[in-house]
C-alpha cells in the first residue's frame, strides 16, 4: 500500500519550521552578522532534506534505514525548533529595560544571546549537514525490492457479500431504490446518487447490493471502482466493457468490440466519445465506486450522456463535499450512510460467532459489549472482529485477548490489519500539514468532545498551522478542521445556527489507528493509569517526549515522571484526577498546558508559581492563575473558566499577545486591561463587579471580536446608571471597530431596555446577540431593526404584539432567531407569521415563559410563503392551538413542538397533538418530529374522566363490603 507515515508526519513539521527559519530572517535580527549565515545555509539543507522526504513519498514501505534516518531528522527538526523557540523567548524577556544602565545591561545580554545563537545553529547546521550526506550515501530512495506477494484489495469482500450474512441494510436499500427508480418509466432525464460516509461503514457494500436489486431495469449497466490514484484511462475502458457485457448484443458484436477497444491504447477524449455514442439512446446504470476528489467525477460525467431516458448513476465517496457535487444540481440525493445502530451491531457481532445472542455466556457478554462499545458501529470492524472470535475458544482469556489487540501496534490477527489498512488508504491520503493536525488528536481519550477553537488554538500554539496571505492563523485552523470533518476523519458533534462546526469527536476505532502511528512516530506519549503507551526509543531515552498526556491517576508512574528528561516537552495535558505531575520548572520550553479536568483544585502554591516561569507557554488552561503570569510573554490563550479564581492579578496586563481570556463570572480585573491589545475573544466580564474606570477601559481593547458580559444587578448598586452609561460608552467604542459576538448574562431578573436604545449608532459588523432568560426587554427595542450584520438573534421580551415582528422581518441576513415571550397578565392574542420577510431565517424558536401554571399561551401561525428557507422550528402551542400552518414551511426539516398543559384536559392535550402529527405528514421534507409536554401535573382532569373514576370507586366499594359480608 503506497504512503509513508512517518514522512508525512516529519513533512507537517519541515513546512512550518521552514516559516519560522524564514520568519527569522525577515526580522531585524536576522542581519546581524552573528546569526544571517548559519539561518541561511541551515533552511538551505532543510529544503534539502524537504526534498529527498517527497522523493520517499512514493515508496510502500520504509526499510529500518530509512526509518533510522527518519527518526534522526525528526529529532534534528524538534532540536532546531528548540532553538528558535528559546532565542525568541529569551528576546521578548530581554525587550524592556528601563535607565541608561539598565539598557546597556540589556544591551549586552542580548549581544551574548545573539553570540550563543548563532554558536547553536552552526552546530545544528553541521548536524543538518551530517544527516543529509547520510541519506545520500546510503542511497535511501531508491526503492527497495519488491514483494512477490500481491496484496488483496479489501474491497473484493465487499463486492461478493451475501445479503443474508448482513444486517441493517433493508432500510437504507429502500431508501436508495426508492431514489433510484423514481420517475423511470415516464422518461425523466439522468439523476445521480451518491453515498457517502468513511471507511469500513459499508458504502461499497450497500451499492453492490442496490445494483444487484435494480440492474435489471436498465438497458446496460456497469460497476467500476476507482480509488485514491485513480487511471482515468482504466476507469472508462471499465465503464465501456461494463456496459458492453450487459447489452443484449450477439456475442460476435460484443467480441467485435472488444477487440476494438483492446487492439490499440485509447485516448482519454476517443473513450470518452466511445461511451458516449453507445449510451445515447439507452437507459443505463453506472455504479461508480470509492470516488475521492471532484475532478475525477468531472471527468468521468462527460462520458455519460443526459439523454433523457431515466438513467441513474450511482456514486461512493469518503469526501463529504464530492457526494453534493456529483449530485448537482439535487444535493438532495446525497445519502450519508450512518453507523448500525447498537441493536443492529449487536446482531450482526453475535450472528457471526454463533446462530443467535442467547448463545453466548454471560461472561462473555461483557467482553462483546466492550468490543461494540470500540466498533461502534462500524461493520467493517464488526465483521472481522467477530470473524477472529469465532476461530477462538469461547473464553473470557481469549476474547479478552483479541480486545486488547484492537488498537496495539501488533499485527497479531490478520482481519485487524485489514481495518488498518481500509482506515489508512485515508490517511495516506491527506495531505502533510493535515496528517500532523489528525495525528494530534491522539491526545485526546476515547469519546472525550473536542471543541473546535480550543483545539485549532492549540494547533496554532504547536506550530502546526501554516500562515497564508490574507488570512489569520486562526482561520487557516478552521480550514483545517473543516477539511478533517469533510474527508470524515472527525465526527462531527454539533454545529451551530449557520452550519458551522463547534463539536468533534473520533471514533474509537480511528483513534486506535492514530494512537498506534503516534506511538510509531514518537508523535505523542499517552500515560493512561498504569498503561503507559509510548515508542521504545522514548523509553529507553534515545529520543526526546514532546507530547504527553496523562489520564486518570497515575501514581504507580511516580518515579518515571519525576526523573529529569522532560526538558523537550511541548505539550502536557492532564485529563481527570492526576495525583501526580511532572516537574513544572524543568519544562523551559512548554507551549501547552491543558489541566482538562482536574476534580481537585490544585492547592500547590509552588506548582502554580512555577508555571509563571513557563516563558514558552501558549495556551494554559489550569485551576488557579499564577501571580507573576505577566512573564508569559507568548500566551495566546488563558482559560480559567474551571478555576475559583476571584481576582486577576496586576501583571496580566503584561500579556500584549493574549488573544482569548476566559474567567468565571464573578472575577474582578487590574487597571490596565486597554493594554491587552491582541485580545480578540474575552469571556466572561463582570460589569459591575469591576470599577467604572475598568467597564470604560473595556472600549479600548479594539481588536476585541467576542464579547461575554456579565450583568449582575442586584438592585443594590447605587451607581447603575453610571454603569449603564459607561458599558454603553465602551459598546459604542467596540461596535465601531470589530465586535461579532455579544453574550450578556444575568443570575438576577432585571430590564436591559437600555443597551440597544442607547447605542447609538448600530454597531456594523455584529452578527451574533444573545441574552439568557433573566435579561429583559419591554418589547421587542424599534433600533434592532437597524443592526443590518445581525445572523443570530437571541431576545427575551415582557411584551409582543404583531408591529413588533415587522421590526425582525426585514433584517438581512438573519439566519437564527430565538424569541422568548415572558408570561404577563394581558391577552396573549396570536402572531401571524405572513409572505415577505425572514428571506434568510434558518431556525426559529419561540417560547413562552411561564411563572404562573396558567392555561393557555401564544400562538404563532404561519401563512403561506413565511420562512421560505426554515429548516428548524422550534415552537410552544397552547393545548388548545388550531393548526398553526406547518404546511406552508417548504423546506422544513426539524419541528420540535412543547405544549403547554397547565389548565388544559388531557383531551385537548391529545387533540393538538393529533393536530401537529396530520400537518407535519403533509410536509414531505420533514425528517423529525418531537412533541413534550409541559406542565402536565397541572393538567384539568375530564368530566367523563372524572364519571368513569367515581363509577369505578362506588363499583370497588361495593365488591369490598360484598366480600366483607361473605366473610
């Protein structure tokens, strides 16, 4: 199998120290005499060695040389950026010096540094020299002598699968030839499919079987298989003989064909014209399968004719965007294959070790549900999982066994390769900069969410990201994170209102495989409990620990963490209760530190103050906040949201290149915050729990992009309207620069009528205003109308009437819209939803608050036309609304309907529901349906109710003191 691993990995870290070596020569420091030279000749041999990596590239397998040569360049890499690391470190601390001794002291300091620099970069040159002159001795690119063993393309099992041997198939095949033969006899033009979903799900598997169903109905049909490298010439030959095969041609015209399409090599323009002749005036059906990039089925489209004869294409793809591409214009009929679920994988684990699941011992059940747990859903690892068992003793020895090689760098059991090998056609074909990024989730513990910013930002702190022109650091990670979710290497958790991503996870199974390369490459070390995962060369020291990650406790590991040779460590992050770590002060060159979950505070007044003294530190996430962490000159991110920390100290302000800041709610800040000038993201702010001077400081941070406001008014701050005026002071300030996002929160109910009314003028690029529900406007402020940037919307009100929606309707770009209405002693009339207006609105939630266990509530009706792009619709109905018009919402997708029964008999409970269900079946792109109820315990009962219910005593009654008398 092509690709190499470890050159990948060493490719992601050669690119962003070639920057970092460029970087150095473009500042100031890099003319001075001492260090331009050896900076220039050491990226010269660095490209060098870029170089002879890419011609490596192509080669099957690394030999123990190259694999030799590898790990000393990795270890010369990781040294060179510890050498620039340092030196930068060591300038910014060296930077301010104040009196003429003072700067003529710092002078000289920085002279020696420049001396002592340019000393270790000559000897890392030299280094460089040395391991470059090595690979071209001993020839390392040339390949080495191939195998006489043919490998089995994994696929192959795929194709020949009985459908009886499978499980979960029925509904998505339904599903598919319900798409597929639609419309096929009343001469409709060509429609695509494509199904899409990563490795080892059964994307090939489910095509065969929906082409085996359905090939019958066409003229001519073909199954052709692509891959990652594809031969485009191949392709279409394949597709050319597939339908010839399948033709009701004589054999001596089929024959006649072949031997037309063999005798000579074809161009690709000639095949294409070929197949295009042939297909004119017949219905076919083409399945093309494993497609990995949009170019490939650009040309392979041009051979298939849209001729109006209802043929059908069917396509498969890892790539989520290739899926809506192939599809277009009806992205509608791209099919994201899903995992079985756990009764489905249940049964198809047990149907291929026994005939039933009763079959299998109690002790042995708790084994297979840890396997299932791992595959999790994945029929590719079901499959061959359970085909190791049932060549097994049925034992708890030996399942325990097989369990614990999911994952290990052991190729014990030949059906474990086979997943390997399936998920790595994946990796492989990534490119470096993404292998590096995917390779760095190995940090992480099996179903730990990973929230995107914290995880891009640690990317950046790593070095990983790569810059453009144009675009922030931060934007380029997304970009990564995005293509990750894309290629369905990451699972996506959750998206917000606009679609974007904020939650991922790995699957179990991905994460063995990136966890066992990790160990391979030296990548990471993962200390879990007792288990302590890591390569042999890291054990035994020969080379350096860049990454650990500790979980859980692990104190049987005291003696290995307290030695001395982690002074190379990048990155420590610490999941649950560690009882122990690493010495924080031998750590000199750490950039990230990650205390995730740490259940008991850390009390260690040393530890923490040793983390002041981390001067490479980038991103800190810990449970207490050291008083010197102004040293930290380079800290991007501080996250204290876990701490109790109650105060900040004063030299924080020291941190010019802080760019996120998150504290608990009640924190107070220094004087001086306006000189956190790279600060973009700050959460949460207490208004007045800080000074009037600090709330105006506020307005000064002009990067500022996110904004988290805690507005805790007890009622018992005499100052309020200084304090109004001073946060809308500092709003105005921020909504002229760059403020997106503004989240104001309140543990106390009070009216906030004053923060649009009194912004003046609307601030022209904030897209996001959210309040939570104790936050509340009189009605709906008439100056919200001209907040033309708004997308998401999040508002509580006292009051709506019918003018107010007309202040909404006409916004933009507004894709979100969240309304909560607070119950009041008025009418609650209904508001009518009409044509025009909301043009962008995606979701849209309206609920009613209720204090009082009051019958009834708003309703809101929708006429035809209203929404026309609503896809979710949240929304509480009184017991007795009428039917609210669900119809007319054409791309609906999502409804989610909570009742309100305070007051209200069970019979008109289940009459609205009834209600809902009959309009929501006419919507015909609705995928879910959700109805709860609310306030059921204050439900009315039914007079006929309430007459069975006294019928009933009096009948029990009477059959007591019947039986009393028997007695």
């Amino acid at each position: 199998m092509a690709g190499d691993t470890v050159g990948g990995t060493l490719m992601g870290l050669i690119d962003p120290l070639l920057g970092k070596l460029a970087s150095l020569l473009a500042e100031e420091y890099g003319k001075l005499t001492y260090l331009q030279p050896g900076i220039t000749s050491l990226r010269c041999e660095l490209s060098s060695i870029k170089a002879a990596l890419e011609d490596l590239s192509h080669l099957d397998e690394s030999s123990s040389q190259v694999k030799e040569w590898k790990g000393q360049l990795r270890e010369l890499s990781h040294d060179i950026e510890d050498c620039i690391d340092d030196f930068v470190q060591r300038l910014v601390q060296d930077d301010v010096h104040d009196g003429l001794i003072g700067k003529i002291t710092g002078w000289l300091k920085t002279i020696k540094l420049y001396r002592q620099t340019a000393e270790q970069i000559g000897k890392l040159k030299e280094h460089a020299v040395e391991v470059n002159d090595r690979h071209k001795r001993l020839k390392l690119d040339i390949a080495p002598s191939c195998s006489s063993t043919v490998e089995i393309d994994p696929r192959l099992s795929a194709l020949f699968e009985e459908a009886d041997r499978l499980v979960g198939t029925e509904k998505p095949i339904d599903e598919l030839v319900k798409w597929l033969t639609e419309g096929i006899d009343s001469g409709k033009q060509r429609r695509v499919i494509s199904i899409v979903g990563f490795g080892g799900l059964g994307k090939t598997t489910l095509a065969n079987l929906v082409y085996k169903k359905i090939k019958g109905d066409f003229h001519c049909t073909a199954f052709v298989s692509v891959s990652r490298n594809p031969d485009i010439n191949k392709i279409l030959k394949d597709i050319l003989l597939g339908v010839l095969e399948t033709s009701n041609l004589t054999y001596d015209d089929q024959r006649q064909h072949m031997e037309n399409i063999n005798e000579q090599p074809l161009k690709t323009c000639r095949l294409i014209d070929m197949i295009k002749e042939y297909l004119e005036k017949r219905r076919y059906f083409i399945v093309i399968d494993d497609i990995w990039c949009k170019k490939v089925w650009e040309t392979i489209q041009f051979a298939l004719p849209l001729n109006g004869a209802a043929s059908r294409i069917l396509t498969t793809t890892r790539i989520n965007d290739v899926a809506p591409h192939s599809c277009f214009p009806h992205r509608e009929y791209a099919y994201s294959i899903k995992p079985l679920s756990s009764h489905d994988s249940r049964r198809l684990f047990f149907k291929r070790i026994f005939r039933l699941e009763e079959e299998c011992s109690q002790e042995l059940m708790e084994i297979a549900h840890e396997i299932l747990k791992k595959c999790d859903g994945l029929p590719l690892a079901i499959i061959n999982i359970a085909s190791i068992l049932a060549t097994k003793a049925a034992t708890r020895q030996e399942w325990k066994r097989v369990l614990d090689s999911i994952g290990s760098a052991t190729d014990e059991y030949h059906e474990l390769q086979l997943i390997k090998r399936v998920l790595l056609v994946s990796y492989y074909d990534l490119p470096h900069h993404l292998k590096i990024c995917l390779l760095y989730l190995s940090v992480f513990p099996e179903d730990h969410i990973i929230y995107r910013d914290q995880l891009i930002w640690r990317w950046i702190a790593e070095g990983f990201i790569v810059g453009q022109s144009g675009k922030k650091l931060e934007e380029v990670g997304e970009s990564y994170f995005n293509e990750l979710i894309n290629r369905n290497m990451i699972q996506l958790v959750r998206m917000d209102y606009s679609g974007r991503a904020v939650h991922c996870c790995v699957h179990d199974i991905i994460l063995d495989l990136l966890v066992s390369l990790s160990t391979e490459e030296n990548f990471v070390t993962i200390l879990n409990g007792e288990n302590l995962i890591s390569s042999s060369n890291t054990i035994s020291r020969r080379y350096s620990i860049r990454r650990l990650s500790l979980r859980g406790n692990c104190e049987y590991h005291k003696n290995w963490l307290g030695r001395k040779f982690f002074y190379q460590l990048r990155s420590l992050t610490v999941f649950g209760d560690c009882k122990i770590l690493p010495l924080f002060r031998g750590l000199r060159l750490l950039r990230v530190l990650d205390i995730n979950d740490l259940s008991q505070k850390c009390d260690n007044v040393e530890l923490t103050e040793a983390i002041g003294r981390l001067r490479c530190l980038r991103f800190l996430r810990f449970t207490k906040v050291p008083r010197e962490i102004g040293n930290l000159k380079l800290l991007q991110t501080l996250d204290l949201n876990s701490s109790d920390v109650e105060e900040l100290p004063a030299t924080i302000v020291q941190l010019h290149q802080l760019v996120r800041l998150f504290v608990p709610h009640f924190v107070k800040f220094p004087n001086g915050i306006s000189n956190l000038t790279s600060l973009q993201e700050l959460g949460c702010f207490s208004c007045l729990g800080n000074s009037l001077g600090i709330v105006l400081e506020l307005g000064n941070l002009i990067k500022l992009e996110n904004l988290h406001i805690n507005w805790d008014d007890d009622g018992t701050n005499g100052r309020l309207e200084e304090y109004k005026e001073a946060l809308v002071s500092s709003l105005h300030k921020l909504g002229n620069q760059n403020i997106r996002t503004l989240e104001i929160w309140s543990p106390e109910a009070c009216n906030v009528d004053f923060l649009i009314d009194l912004w003046v003028p609307s601030p022209p690029h904030l897209q996001h205003f959210e309040s939570n529900c104790y936050l509340c406007f009189h009605k709906i402020p008439r100056r919200i109308s001209s907040f033309s940037a708004l997308m998401f919307l999040c508002i509580n009100v006292q009051h709506v009437e019918q003018d107010d929606l007309q202040l909404l309707k006409d916004l933009p770009v507004l894709e979100c819209l969240e309304l909560r209405r607070r119950r009041s002693n008025q009418e609650l009339e209904a508001l009518t939803i009409s044509c025009g207006g909301f043009r962008c609105l995606k979701k849209f939630c309206f609920s009613f608050l209720l204090f009082e266990k009051k019958r009834g509530g708003p309703c809101m009706l929708f006429e035809e036309g209203a929404m026309p792009k609503l896809q979710q619709l949240e929304i509480d109905l009184p017991a007795i609304a009428p039917d609210i018009g669900i119809r007319h919402l054409a791309f609906l997708k999502h409804l989610q309907i909570r009742i309100n029964c305070c007051a209200a008999s069970a019979r008109e409970v289940e009459a609205t529901e009834a209600t809902v269900r009959s309009a929501a079946s006419l919507n015909p792109k609705l995928r879910t349906l959700e109805i709860s109820r609310h306030g059921e315990a204050a439900m009315t009962v039914d007079e006929e109710q309430v007459e069975e219910t006294d019928v009933a005593e009096e009948e029990h009654a009477a059959d007591q003191q019947a039986s009393t008398s028997t007695r």
